[in-house]
C-alpha cells in the first residue's frame, strides 16, 4: 500500500534537496522545544517576544520560502481559513484608537491565527510528520512535567498563598498558566496514542499510562482551575467518540486515582484541593483573582458596547480598562518564585478570549475568528474517523482551546505551541486522511 498522502495538498518535490528539506516538520518540532526556553526578560509593553517567537519565524520563512520557489503550493482549502482572520485583524488594526499601539498585536495575532498555523499545514505532508509534531509536544510536556513536580515537592514552585509550591516549569512565575496549558495539550494527545496502544502490545499501554501519570500529577501541581476543566470537557469527549464503554471505565479508574493520589501525596496536596473546592465558590463566593476577572469581562463587554463594529484596535484594551472597569477591580496580580523573584503583573486582558477579541476586534474580528475556527471544524466533521488517533487529538485541541477561551486568551510562549497545534488540527481537517484500514472504522 502506497503512504498516504494529502488530497487537495501540493505534491511535495525533493528536487536535490537535503533530508531536512524532504521531512522539514523536525523544523517544527524544533520550533516546539524552543517554547521551553525560558525568556530573557519580561514583556515590554505586553509584548514578549521568546526563543519560540524567534523559531515560529524561521519556520514560517521556511515556507515562505519553499512555496516561492515552488517546491509547495497552498491548499485552497486554507484560504478561507486563514484569509477571514487576516483580514478581520486588519481592519480592525486600521480602524484602531491608536494604530501605532495596535501594530504589534497585528503582527501577533498573524502569527498565531495565521502565518503559523498555514506553516504548519504547508510542512505536514503525512501522518509521520503529524507524529513528529505531535510527538514533540509530547516529549516537551513530560520534560516540563517531571521539572514541575519537581519544583512541588522540594518548593521550588511559585508562590501560592506563601508556599513556593505551585508548578510552573521553565516558564516561571511570569508565565504561571504556560505549564498547565502545555501539559494539557500533552494529555491529550497522550490519551488519543493510549486508545490505539493496545494495537501495539502491553508494553505500548503500560508506557503511556506512566506518562500519562506523570503529566496527571503535574498538571495537578500547576494549580491552573481552568485548565483542569477544559482538559476534562476534551478528554471525556475524546473517549465517548472513541468508545462509549471504555469512556466509563476510565472515568471511574481516573476518579480512584485522584482520591488516592490526593490522600497520599505530600507538597501541593492541600492546594489542589483547595483550589478544587474553589471551582464551586467562583460562583456564590469568588475570590479575588476570580472576582477580577468578573470585573475585566464586564469592563470588555462595555467597551464592545461602546465600538461594536471594530472594537478599540488590538492591545488597546489595556488603556481603555480603567475607564470601564469598576473600583472593586485591583490594580494587578501578583507572582513570585525563586527566578525572577517578586513581580506585579498588570491586567491586560480580559481573561477571555472571545471578549478580547469583541472589545479589542468588535463584530469583525469575532467573525473572522469564527471563520477560521468554523472552517476546522468543519472539516473535522466532513473527514472523521474515530479510531485515527490524529483525528482525535485534532478533536480534543479544538475543545480544549473552546473552552479555555471562556475563561482565558492567548498570551506568553504557549501562543507558538497554540498556533501550531491550530496547524495541526487544520492539516486533519482539510486533507491530511487516515490509511485505508482505518476508514472503514
């Protein structure tokens, strides 16, 4: 049987090239492990840029480069898909408050929801280099995984409630929600490799489910509320597509573990739990980061009130917070860890993805991001297969993101990892098909 290939993708042609350039998503994967790098410094003027940022370059050059010189050509499928974003960003960026401050989220919002992902879908030409992208996510989670429970144990963490407990990773304190998100996206895709391990033999199961364990815990240890919740929508929903029956099963295994781990591990134990308990009181008794982020996403709704159509201009919410934010709202959040020591953080944003993008973006941003996430979703639907495992993960990532959006945006190095996994899922959704065998499951 032939490899499979792409349909509707450009035919890929060598032409005396090296092997990097015949199998370029390493490339990728490369531009994954720099997301683990820590930054040099903080962000100047909400914009940070990393060793990730700097890589995602070199890789959209790449294609740059390869489709100029004709090696590759871009799917028409894709044009929908990134062209809406693209334009709705700059429409709004020329119709801005304040042009000039709105440039570099313009060049940010390309990156993620455009140059990035179209990179990605240009340099995945079959399933082995969906394995070698998504493998590298994998290896850069359980890396970071064993690094935060590290930090748990031994209180090398950030601070949280005064205990330097909390797992960050290599991010550090600045970036606290990185490590939660990072191993999410790697559970995830940990969890589709596990369903199909059985194909493989025992030794293929065990493994995963020791890694599976490993980022579980880290996870944990990241003390991140949204993420656990958006990690459980996804994960629940990829095992009741995959098998109804197994779904059961591992939720009832998964619950015995949590009480187990809960009553046996020392370090953060207590604040897992009390940040568990927290989700229930965010609505009758909310603490203070939560009822924050109340205040910003009343204040990004007000502001999309008041400019409906192209919303304030990108990074200018910011300066239009305190305008529309209650007093009740504090003047930042604070961090702390052993790296960079003690840091007050401003609030940029709302939190929330969606109303970012109506305060900043208004009416016309908010549809070219539907656009594009319309566009893969679809296409998920019109080529789905529930026994592929890159179907699955392509599933689980678009749910996680769905639903983290509620309560979070995009921000710091997981904007590169973000950006590429949207490639990926694009890649599944708009040609990249399963062998033979598993298209008749």
């Amino acid at each position: 049987m032939s490899a499979p290939t792409m349909a509707a993708h450009p035919s890929w042609t060598a032409r005396d090239a090296g092997a990097w350039l015949r199998r370029p998503s390493w490339l990728i994967a490369v531009t994954v492990a720099c997301v683990g790098i820590p930054p040099g410094g903080g962000a100047a003027d909400g914009v940070q840029v990393t060793a990730g940022d700097i890589a995602g370059a070199g890789l959209v050059a790449v294609a740059a480069f390869l489709v100029v010189t004709r090696r590759i050509e871009v799917p028409r499928a894709v044009f929908l898909a990134v062209g809406a974003p693209a334009a709705a960003l700059g429409v709004s960026t020329v119709c801005s408050q304040d042009i000039s401050a709105s440039l570099p989220g313009y060049v940010r919002g390309l990156q993620i929801f455009v140059l990035m992902p179209l990179a990605v879908v240009l340099l995945v030409r079959d399933r082995r280099d969906l394995g070698i992208v998504c493998g590298s996510v994998l290896a850069l989670g359980l890396v970071e995984a064993g690094y935060g429970i590290w930090q748990t144990m031994t209180g090398n963490g950030a601070s949280i409630e005064g205990q330097a407990i909390r797992a960050v990773g290599t991010f550090g304190a600045v970036d606290v929600m990185a490590l939660s998100i990072l191993s999410g996206f790697a559970i995830l895709i940990l969890t589709a490799f596990a369903l199909v391990a059985p194909e493989r033999g025992a030794a293929a199961v065990l493994a995963a489910l020791a890694g599976l364990g490993v980022l579980a815990v880290a996870l944990a240890f990241a003390l991140s509320r949204g993420s656990w919740l958006a990690l459980g929508a996804a994960a629940v929903l990829m095992l009741v597509i995959f098998d109804r029956w197994i779904a059961v099963r591992t939720l009832v295994c998964c619950a015995a573990l949590l009480l187990l781990a809960v009553a046996t591990v020392g370090g953060g134990s207590q604040a897992v739990i009390a940040r568990s308990r927290s989700i229930a009181g965010s609505v009758t008794a909310p603490d203070q980061s939560v009822s924050d982020r109340y205040n910003l996403w009343g204040a990004a709704e007000r502001i999309w009130q008041d400019y409906p159509l192209t919303g304030v201009g990108v990074k200018n919410f910011p300066a239009y917070r305190d305008t529309y934010a209650t007093i009740e709202l504090s003047s930042g959040s604070e961090t702390e860890d052993s790296v960079n020591g003690y840091v007050r953080q401003p609030l940029l944003s709302p939190h929330n993805e969606y109303l970012l993008i109506l305060s900043e973006q208004g009416v016309v941003g908010l549809a070219g991001f539907a656009v594009l996430i319309a566009v893969i979703l679809r296409g998920l639907w019109t080529r789905r297969r529930t026994r592929d495992p890159f179907w699955l993960i392509s599933v689980g990532i678009m749910t996680f993101l769905l639903v983290n959006f509620l309560y979070a945006d995009l921000g710091g190095p997981t904007c590169v990892l973000t950006a590429t996994l949207l490639g990926v899922a694009a890649a599944r959704a708009l040609g990249l098909e399963p062998p033979r065998a598993l298209e008749r499951r």
